[in-house]
C-alpha cells in the first residue's frame, strides 16, 4: 500500500484518522500499533514477524541498558554491542546475503548458493531508528520506554515506516506519551499531504517518463545531449519522489499529532558537495553523523583520521542504499568530493558561489548515474555517452522531438526544486494566504486523484533501498 494511492488516501486513512479520533488518548497508541501492523502486512505479510522480532529485541535490549548502564557500564556495553550485531545482521542477510554468495561464488571452486529472498520492504530505515534507540539510552540521552505497545508505535509508525525519514527516538519521545494535536496540526497536515501528493504524482512520475526512455537506449544509441536529459530527468524525478515522501509522511504525521524533522531543503541550490548533502535526506545524513562519524572522531582528529572517518561514513552510505557494489562505488565518489573539499576546494567555492554551484550540481547529476544504473559496466557506458565517447554522436532527432514534447515539464520541474515558489508564497498578505491556500490545495488533490484514477502501480524509489 502506498500513499499516492486510492486505496490508502480514501478507505485506509480514513478509517485511520476516524477511529484514532474518536477512541481516548489512552488507546490511540494502541490502535495506531494495530494499523501500523496492517499497513505493512498489507505488501509484506511474512516479514512483519521480522519487524516484530526487531521491536522486542530492541526493547529488552532498552531495558538491559537502562539498567546497566550505571552500575556496570562495561556490561550494558556489551549488551549494547550484541544488540548492534543482531540488528546489523538481521539486515545484512536479508539484504545482502545474495550479493556476497554471488560475488564470493566468482572465486574458482567457490559455489555459494543464492536464496533470492526479497528485499524486506523498509528494513534500512526501521532498523536505524530502532538500533539507535539503545545507544540514546545508553548515552543518556534516551530515557527508557516501559511500554511496549508505545515503543512499538515509534518503530511501526505507518507514516514514515517504509521509506523514512528516519525518525529516531528521542526526538519523538514525548510525542509518544502525550500529543496535543489540534486543528491547526492537522490542517497543516493535510496541507503538506497534498503538496507531497501533487510532487509525486504530478512532477515526479511524468519527468520520469522521459528517464524511462533514455535509461533502456542501448549505448549506441545514445547522444550526448539525450545521455544529458536522461539523467537531468532522473536527478529531479528522485529528487521530488524521495522528497514527496517525506512531505507527505510529515504531513501524515502531523495528522496524527506528531511532529518529524525535515528531511530535504531544496539541495539543488547548493554550492558545494559538502552543503548538498546537509539538504538532502537529512535524517539519514544526521544519523551517520551521531552514530557513526562523531564516534570515530569526527573533525577532532587530524586530518588523515579525518579522511579516514569520511571514507567510512560514506562507504556505508553508498552500501545502506543498496545489495550492489554500484551503491558502495557512488559512495566513495562522494567521500572523494567531500575530502577535496575538506582539504582545501571549500574556501575556494564559498569565494565564487556561482561556479560553485555548477560544480555542485555536475557531481551531484553525474553521480546518479552510479546510484541508479545496474552495474558498472552499464554506468560505464552511460559515462561514456555523455561525455562523447559512445557512437551516438550529440543529437538526434529524437532528442529533439523529446526535448520538444518535455520543455513544459523539464521547466516546471526545475523552477520547483527552487524556493523561489515558497518565498514568493510567504511574501503574499496573510488575507490572500488564506484565499489561495484552500483552493490550491483542493485543485492539488483533485487533479492528483484524477491521475490517480488511470494509473498503474506507481510506487516510491526509495521502496528498494
């Protein structure tokens, strides 16, 4: 079930939000664990029992700590490193058992079989947020959930379960306990719901058409400017799918009296690598930051550790993506970036912002390319098109007729990954705010249903990873 569909925004959350309201605020939780369940059964009705698994173990494993983490730091920092073990390895054989057998199996005399399990949908995101739990109690800066139906709740929460943003613990910890609402809230949710809905539908499903043709053009086929418009395509398709989703999981949440963090602030005006990736999936980003970076270090080593902390973090960024080494090499190309940055290329950009922000977005296209292609030898070849090496020449009369027939879309979708729109908004009267809000919104939901209506399954990118 996903949320740009008729099925989850007319009968499901309906039924949700009706109830939720309607029973006392000491069983809200409860009947949000009870459809939490549902929502996720509903595409994976066997791996729900992995999710439950994964809430118990770290449920106890919150108490163990709490209770040890005083009198007997050394064993709470045990039970805290089997906890870390289990949980990692809960997700790495899910998810990359097959890609190890494969890639072992290539050794002579080596034949490991493959399981071809599928991918347990939304296990790189619940399994963070529930593994970062026990470290925040064990740091002190978690307190210890009792209940588990509340704990539960945060893990399984069917806003931003399957593909985030990674919401962690604390920050939603007294949420769990007491949360207002209001109408102020929930209209602000719905609000944000729609704008979700209408990015996803409206922007990022038809520039992706064009990316669907380029993505299956043999090499040989392929110019220079269509390799370009291809990949321009997809950058701004994942872009406003990704970010589609986080907006409408923050509006659902808020629907719900939640508040989550925000999760992209418009990182295509970047001027550098390093501030793109402070704008894009920021909760991810900020996880590694917390739980992996700052523990090795972070800045306040030297140099060399440094780098060496970056070419950690990143190499399981690229990995935490996805089952193909594609993903561990498009990590390391940004740990390039970033340490050239680092080193000395950041106070050169902040100098000239203009070549700053080409740069940026050169590096940023260009690495979508390892991000989304299958293998290396197919990114390879897309490499190779863009930058004149391939057969296809630099235009063709294709390109053209595409380049015709996506002007519209292409222009609308660049000028939205802008915030000109939002500071055009908020520098309206307040009166006219409250006239225009209302009717974009119904507009934005109507014609999104009306898409809607005639679409085949159109799920979220990030659904894979």
């Amino acid at each position: 079930m996903v949320f740009s569909s008729l099925l989850f925004m007319f009968i499901y959350l309906v039924v949700v939000l009706a109830v939720y309201y309607a029973v006392p605020l000491k069983w809200r939780n409860l009947w949000l664990f009870i459809v939490n369940l549902v929502f996720y059964a509903w595409g994976e009705p066997f791996y729900v029992l992995l999710m439950l698994f994964s809430i118990c173990i770290n449920y106890a494993s919150g108490f163990l700590v709490d209770k040890y983490r005083l009198e007997n730091r050394d064993k709470a920092k045990k039970v805290l490193a089997v906890n870390v073990v289990i949980n990692l390895a809960l997700l790495g054989f899910f998810k990359y058992y097959d890609l190890f057998a494969s890639t072992l199996s290539l050794i002579p005399g080596v034949n490991i079989p493959t399981l071809g399990l599928t991918l347990p949908i939304g296990i790189s995101f619940y399994t963070f947020q529930t593994m970062s739990y026990p470290i925040d109690i064990y740091r002190g800066d978690a307190k210890l959930q009792k209940n588990f139906i509340s704990f539960g709740t945060f893990v399984a929460l069917f806003p931003q379960l399957i593909a985030g943003p990674i919401v962690r613990y604390k920050d939603i910890a007294d949420q769990l306990g007491f949360r207002a609402g209001g109408i102020d809230q929930f209209s602000s949710g719905v609000r944000r719901f729609c704008v979700g809905l209408a990015k996803k539908v409206l922007i990022a499903n038809n520039i992706g058409l064009l990316w669907d043709i380029y993505n299956v053009q043999a090499s040989s086929e392929l110019t220079v400017v269509g390799a370009w418009m291809g990949i321009i395509a997809f950058s701004l398709q994942l872009y406003f799918d990704f970010s589609a989703y986080s907006d409408m999981a923050i509006g659902l949440g808020r629907m719900l009296g939640f508040e989550f963090l925000e999760n992209f602030n418009y990182p295509y005006i970047s001027k550098s690598v390093t501030e793109f990736w402070r704008r894009w999936h920021i909760s991810l980003g900020t996880w590694f930051r917390d739980y992996v970076y700052i523990p090795l270090g972070g800045n306040r080593c030297s140099k060399k550790r440094q780098f060496f902390n970056i070419l950690v973090v990143w190499a399981l960024t690229g990995f935490w993506h996805g089952a193909n080494w594609t993903f561990l090499c498009w990590g390391l190309y940004y740990a390039i970036f970033l340490m050239i940055e680092k080193a000395f290329l950041l106070k050169k950009l902040e100098k000239a912002p203009v070549i700053g922000h080409i740069y940026t977005i050169i590096v940023a296209v260009c690495g979508w390319v390892l991000f989304d292609l299958p293998s290396l030898s197919a990114a390879g070849s897309y490499y190779a098109s863009m930058f004149g090496f391939a057969q296809g020449g630099f235009i063709n009369a294709s390109d053209i007729y595409y380049l015709k027939n996506f002007a519209l879309i292409l222009i609308i979708t660049i000028i939205a990954a802008l915030p000109l729109g939002k500071k055009l908004y908020h520098a309206l009267p307040n009166k006219a705010k409250s006239i225009i809000t209302p009717i974009l919104i119904v507009l934005s939901l109507v014609i999104s249903t009306a898409y809607l209506v005639d679409a085949s399954y159109n799920p979220f990118l990030y659904f894979r990873f």
